[in-house]
C-alpha cells in the first residue's frame, strides 16, 4: 500500500505543475473580436493581468489567470460595444464553462468621425435613497438636453466614483435612468459604491462588479485613449480605505500603454483625487491617506511619454492643478453638489459635470452647471455683499486654472486683474446657515482659492467682470 501512495505521488509530481512547483496553472481562453462579420485586428485583450492582440483574422489567445473575473477588450477607435442599460460591454464573465473556451466580441462601426468627439466627466452622485433620484434625475435631464444640442457630436461618459452613496440596491435606478440618454456611460468605482465589512480589499468590488464590469480597463476613441483605475483601497476596518493603486493594476496599466505611441493623448479616470495641491505633490502627509493618492509618483512615471489628462472627483469641490507639462488632473466637483443639499457644492460650485471635447490629440473642457447654459462660469458679488470683502466686489470662478486671466472694468475702463484670494462663497454660506434644513448638518461652506476680489474707486461705478479661460473663450457679468 505504502508503495503504490509513493508511485501516486510521484505521478502527481510529473502530472501536475502546482503540485511540484506550487505555481497555479493558467488556462487558454480564445475567440474572436469582429465587426459586421469583419475580423479586427490588432485589438488589445486581457484579463486584468496577461494581454494579447487579434491576428490578422481576428483571432486571440489569451492566458487567463486563475483569479481572473474578466475577459475583456480595449475597444478599438471606430468601433462600439454593445451597451446595456447604459453599461459598455467590453467585458465577458469567465466562470468554469469558458474560461478555456471560446469567447468572442462583436462590435459595430461609430456613425460618427471620432477624430472630433465629446465626453462627460460626471463625479459624485452619491444617491443614497429612492427620495433623491428625482433630484437626480433633473441632472441627467440636463445632460440630455446638452446631447440634445449636439446630435452631430459622439459623445460617451465616464463617471468617477461614488455612483450611489452606502446603497448598492440603487445601482439598477441609476443604470436606468442613465439608459434613457443613450449614450455609453463607463463607471469607475468610489468609496461609497464598495462592499464594506470584508475581510480584505479584494471583495470590496465584488457588487460594483456584478453591474460595471472590471474595476480598471481601457477603450479609444479618435487619438485619444481612455483608462479607468480603482484607486480606492479598503484596508478591512469596518469602512476604512486609503488613495492607493495596487501593484496589480501599475502593471496592467504600463502593459496597456505599451500599445499606445508615445506622444498620445492619455485620459485616466479614478475616483480618490491623485493630487490636492503642490505640496501634496512634493511631501506625503498622512491626514491626506484617504484623500489622495499615497502612491501617484508611480502613476506620474508611466504617464511621462505622453500628454495626459487625469481626471477624479471624491473631494466635491472643484480644483485644477497642473502637475507637470504634461499631466493635468481635473478634480471635478459633484453632480450631486453638497449631497443633494441645495445647488451648490461646498466650494460654490454649482451642481454639474465637466464637458470635454477632443480634436485629434488635443482636448478643451468647461463645466456645464445644471439648469445653466455653458457660459455660467462665474457668479459675481457687488461690494457689500461678501461679508469677508465688504469693501470688494467679489467673484467665484470655479473652473479657473493658473491660465485663467480675470480683469475687472469700471465705468468700462478696464483697471486691470482681480486678485485671488482665499475664502468661503458667500451664496453657499447663506444655503447652509439653516442647519435644519439640512439633511446632514455637518454640511457648511468650504474656503476656496477660486475666488477673486477687486477695490472699486467709486462704489457708484458701472463694475463689469471678464474671465478669459485657458483657450481664449471670454465669459462676462455686469453689476
């Protein structure tokens, strides 16, 4: 008996690589990516880990890791995924009947000349109950009267985190809604949209994924190519997490960029901001752990060959920091606002979403505030009405860079430009005095540094406002 064990072992041993070396095997998953009966080459493949491309026939063999969930493609410029209840499906579930089979992707060709294209940046909108999606559905409204307005123009959307707030039974509402405006709408995930209560960060997506897909993934449209990263890292204490990119998902993404000339025009979408100013840039401070990105030094790295465009929310406030010639991260202020709590954000943003357009390799941008037309870029106080500046008039300019130029003119005389300053908006700290009206009585105005100030000479003066924006659009208010 003792010698037939000992032949079993040694046969396992030969037989069976994870016994002798204690490597799990991987396994082969192949199919085919094709338009219209037309096979596409060159499509980029993965699993969250290995990657291949098509053949000349469409063809691709992937190795597929053995924690691998997903099975899916970096959708080629051109060409669309099916979308399904406002959800891209560039993905296939692996379970035990395919994941050496076969699996294939059908795409269909954009009606549209991509080189010129449009998306939405849309952060925060944080539902967490069945009484706010009225509320929320006044925003999508908006952002469909926008496509409305440009039916010539393809446009997709890429949220960035916090789709419901701590309520995961309200991500099939949100999904419907979204599916009426008709347009792709890819999702990265927040904070607020994790599995709390695990035991480790790897079951902290499981429900996103259930209705998203993978949690970091990649697609183009025209020149420009879109990466979606999981930068939320739940550390399994009760609701904890810090601003982190696992190892993992580094390497996925600098075997993603190999595929993309250096040069290229990047857009990475996360949820927890990579920066919050300069100094956060410069030295690491632990206050800072669940608000940005402890580890965005390495990111920074694999962008360096290209123009990149870092786009995340989290904060509901909005801020532009140009991190170095070619990285820009947009902090985009919430759809949501200060949680549904009136029409502001902290900051005095207005409640709203960023709007981006792409020629070729560049992109422009502004942001759209709900229930305003795109000029409504600044609001503007009289002297007198910033309890802060009494002596001042006063402007909030949220989408304002350090390329911005602010002037103000008196009795048409331009005097010269505005001078930044830091402080509360004084329309926000009037929407949040009554505590109880509010939901969340922790909510109250913010200071910011997108505000400006100016010292007329004479307070009988006709006072005119001009901001220019980095791309020589001029939006104006009289007094």
């Amino acid at each position: 008996m003792k010698g037939n064990i000992f032949l079993i072992l040694i046969f396992l041993s030969i037989w069976n690589p994870v016994f002798s070396s204690g490597k799990v095997l991987t396994t082969v998953c192949k199919g085919t990516v094709s338009c219209n009966g037309t096979k596409l080459s060159g499509v980029v493949v993965t699993d969250g880990t290995n990657f291949c491309q098509t053949d000349s026939k469409g063809n691709y063999s992937l190795e597929v890791s053995p924690s691998a969930s997903f099975v899916y493609i970096s959708s080629p410029a051109g060409y669309n995924v099916p979308v399904e209840n406002s959800v891209p499906q560039f993905y296939k579930n692996l379970n035990e009947n395919n994941r050496s089979g076969k699996i294939d992707f059908q795409l269909t060709e954009s009606k549209f000349d991509e080189n010129r294209h449009s998306f939405i940046a849309w952060a925060d909108p944080q539902i967490k109950a069945n009484e706010e999606l009225p509320l929320y559905k006044e925003a999508v409204a908006d952002l469909n009267n926008l496509l409305k307005a440009n039916p010539q123009i393809s446009f997709h959307a890429i949220g960035c985190g916090d789709i419901v707030g701590d309520n995961p039974a309200l991500f099939d509402s949100t999904k419907h809604t979204l599916s009426k405006i008709g347009i792709p709408f890819y999702q990265s995930m927040g904070n607020h949209d994790m599995k709390y209560y695990g035991r480790s960060n790897e079951t902290a997506p499981v429900v996103f994924e259930k209705h998203f897909g993978p949690t970091y993934y990649s697609f183009n449209k025209g020149k420009i190519h879109y990466v979606v990263l999981n930068d939320v890292f739940y550390i399994g204490r009760d609701y904890f997490y810090i601003g982190y990119l696992p190892e993992q998902q580094l390497a996925w993404l600098e075997k993603d960029l190999s595929f993309v000339p250096e040069g290229s025009t990047v857009v990475v979408m996360f949820h927890i901001p990579s920066a919050l100013n300069e100094n956060d840039i410069k030295t690491f401070e632990y206050a800072n752990i669940s608000g940005s990105m402890t580890n965005k030094k390495a990111l920074y790295e694999l962008l360096k060959p290209y123009q990149a465009h870092l786009i995340s929310g989290h904060l509901h406030y909005t801020r532009n920091i140009v991190i170095s010639p070619s990285i820009y991260e947009h902090i985009m202020s919430s759809v949501c606002g200060a949680w549904w709590q009136g029409p502001y954000a902290e900051d005095g943003t207005p409640k709203g979403y960023g709007v981006f357009e792409a020629d070729g390799n560049q992109i422009s941008w502004y942001f759209k505030s709900i229930g305003h037309e795109k000029d409504h870029q600044l609001r503007v106080y009289p002297v007198g009405a910033n309890p802060e500046q009494p002596e001042y008039i006063t402007a909030n300019i949220w989408n304002w860079d350090p390329e911005w130029k602010v002037f103000w003119y008196e009795n048409d005389q331009r005097m010269g430009e505005m001078e930044a300053y830091s402080g509360l908006d004084p329309e926000t700290v009037k929407s949040f005095a009554d505590k109880s009206k509010l939901a969340y009585q922790w909510i109250s105005a913010r200071k910011t540094e997108h505000l400006f100030r100016a010292k007329p000479i004479s307070p009988s003066a006709i006072i005119r406002i001009e901001a220019v924006d980095r791309f020589g659009k001029t939006y104006q208010v009289n007094l």
